[in-house]
C-alpha cells in the first residue's frame, strides 16, 4: 500500500485495497470531474471568508 497512510487505512475499513500511487502513470484521473471539484471549493471557500 502506497497511498497516503489515512486514506489508506479508511479504505481497507471499507475493504478496498489500492496498490496504485498517485504520481503512477496506471492512475487514471477522470477529468470530467475536476469542474465538480472546483466548484465545491469555491463554495467552501465563499461561506468561510467574510463578508466584503
């Protein structure tokens, strides 16, 4: 297991074993998810700085 050691072990709880490393060219990132993941950024982002 080379994935971080929190992560890793979250995901054993649920049984999942990952023998993949992140900077591995057999990790695949979908990029058609990366907008979904900046968008909820930003929203973390907008509720936690103050009001201008």
């Amino acid at each position: 297991m080379r994935t971080s050691g929190i992560v890793a072990e979250k995901l054993r709880a649920y049984g999942v074993e990952i023998d993949v490393n992140l900077r591995n060219p057999a990790f695949v990132l979908d990029d058609a998810i990366l907008p979904v993941g900046a968008s909820i950024y930003a929203r973390i982002v907008e509720t936690r700085l103050p009001k201008a």
